[in-house]
C-alpha cells in the first residue's frame, strides 16, 4: 500500500507509456521490443538491466509462443523481478544483533536525506522495542547537529553530540561508551557528506570506522549509503566514490515519492551489486520501507 501510493508517479508514467506501447502494436515484433527498451530506459531502469530484460522477455515469447503485446504484462513484471532477486533469494534485511550493541554507520552527500533517514529508521527500531540512541557524527554542515536533535526529539531517542567542528570519531566514541553504558541496542550515527574532498571524505570515514572496530568487535554491523533517487544517475557515481572509502553493506533510497523514474532502484541494486535495503517513500516518520522488489514491481504495475 505505502509503495503503491510512494511509486505513484513512476506508476502513472510507466504504465501509462506502457500501456499507449502495447494498445499501439498489439503484435509482438522486434520494433516493438525497440520501443519496449526506451519506456524501461526512460523510467531509470538502466541499460544493462533493459538490455538483459529484453533478451529474457524475446526467449519467453518464443517460449510460450506469446503473440499478442497485452499477454506480455505479467511476463514483463516477472522477469524484472527475477532479474533483480532469484528465486530463493531473500529480502535482504539490517543486520541488527540480539542482546547485544549494534551500530549502524550512515554515510551519503549532503542533501540526499540521510538526517531524515536516520531519523526514520530510529522510529521503526524503536516501534520494534529496541532501545535506540543516535550520534550526531557530521560535525561540518552547520545545522546538521540541531536537525538530528529535533529528529531525537521527535522520535523520542537519545541524541550524543558535541559542538560543531570537533573531531567526528571522538563523537562517535562518547556516542559509544554512552550507548553501553544505557544499554542500548542500536546506535545509529550521521557522518559528514561533503564529496568535494575525496581524500578528508575517505580520511574521516576510515577513521569513524576504526573507532568502532576497536570498541565493539564486528561493527559496524551497517554502513548504509543514502542515494537521492530523484537524481538519477548521478546517484551511481556518488555510490562509486562512497564504496572506494568505505565498507558500503547496503543502500537507502530515498525521495522514490519524487520522481517518475523510480527504475533507478533497480539500476542500483544492478550496476553496484549492493543490496538496496531500504527506500524511502516519503517525508514522514513512518515513510520508511524494507525494499522489496515484489511489492515493488507490483506497484509499478498496479
Ligand atoms: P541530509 O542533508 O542528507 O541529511 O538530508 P535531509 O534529511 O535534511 O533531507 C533533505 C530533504 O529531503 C528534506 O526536505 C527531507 O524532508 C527530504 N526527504 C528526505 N527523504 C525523503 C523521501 O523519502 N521523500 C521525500 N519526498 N522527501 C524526502
């Protein structure tokens, strides 16, 4: 329901264009699956992914001998899902530990939601009874410190902080030694977005990371990497630049409510070979999703 209402504009193009394609050749031809390659490309699906759909969907017609464009819907919807999880595949899920401290490292360019994000995630956790604190680790953007407060606040967790400027990876170890000390289950903390200086990105982020190696064995239990899907293609590359610095375990995809072009989702989990775990539907506290690629497809095609 919520990816229904979340995917509405990519859902209104794709099937609108979807459906003007099928009701305009009706026969299944080779123009056809050209003209079928554009509406995917245009919706973000990206082109490896269209190129291997297309060849899975020309071997099906033959397969069943399918004919006519309207019987093509479901095998389209079919093969998109394969092509993204096999058949015995899971969902992938947030590694989270029980009885024991969890942290979860968010990294992601300014902008893109990841205060947001946070502050999402630290809703669900706790609707889930897990005792969640969060540590205000991006302590270069000014704001970034008062916005994850009124986040903390809004949720009603528990915000470490220092003031602005001071050293990330000291944030990180109060962050920390506070959340054992509490008791807490997960700790959630915000790093600094700025990609102009990849070498202070990369510098800080190794640095965060060996501060929580060292205090908790096995963490960071996430790196999640916050992608803007309104911004495409683009998103690729910053994912390209945050992999080369750090251990990236998994994707949130944010602002899908915002764009046609939803496909991106898919192009994503394609090209970089991370798992998306998350995306995000919407401004709300509780617009916040495990990303499944059926209920997904099957809001685009709804
Ligand atoms: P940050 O700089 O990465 O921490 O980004 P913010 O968390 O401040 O978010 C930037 C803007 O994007 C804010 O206006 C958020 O409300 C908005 N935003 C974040 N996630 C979503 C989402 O899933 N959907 C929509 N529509 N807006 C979002």
């Amino acid at each position: 329901e919520k990816y229904q209402s979340g995917l509405e504009k990519t859902r209104q193009s794709f099937s609108s264009k979807l459906n003007d394609l099928m009701a305009r050749y009706r026969k299944v031809d080779e123009d056809f699956f050209e003209e079928l390659e554009e509406v995917l490309i245009s919706a973000d699906v990206g082109v490896n992914t269209v190129m291997e759909l297309v060849e899975e969907l020309e071997m099906e017609v033959k397969r069943q001998n399918i004919k006519e464009t309207d019987q093509l819907k479901e095998v389209i919807s079919e093969k998109l899902v394969a092509i993204y999880m096999d058949e015995n595949e899971s969902i992938p899920t947030l590694n989270i530990q029980e009885n024991e401290l969890s942290v979860i490292l968010f990294v992601g360019v300014n902008g893109v939601g990841k205060t947001t994000t946070i502050g999402k995630l630290a809703h669900k956790l706790k609707q889930e009874g897990k005792k969640v604190m969060l540590v205000a680790g991006d302590t270069f953007r000014a704001g970034a410190i008062e916005q994850l407060d009124v986040w903390g606040e809004r949720v009603g967790v528990e915000v470490i902080k220092q003031s602005s400027g001071s050293d990330p990876a000291a944030v990180v170890y109060d962050g920390i030694q506070a959340a054992k000390s509490r008791g807490a289950d997960v700790l959630i903390c915000d790093t600094a977005g700025r990609l102009q200086n990849k070498v202070n990105l990369m510098n800080e982020l190794s640095k965060v990371n060996r501060v929580i190696e060292r205090e908790i064995p096995g963490a960071p239990h996430e790196v999640l990497l916050v992608l803007d899907a309104t911004t495409g293609q683009n998103a690729l590359s910053q994912a390209k630049v945050f992999s080369e610095a750090t251990n990236v375990s998994g994707i949130v995809l944010t602002k899908l409510d915002g764009t046609a072009k939803g496909g991106i989702v898919l192009a994503i989990r394609k090209e970089l070979n991370i798992p998306v775990k998350l995306v995000g539907l919407g401004e709300q506290m509780t617009d916040l999703q495990v990303f499944d690629p059926n209920a997904f497809v099957y809001g685009l095609f709804s």
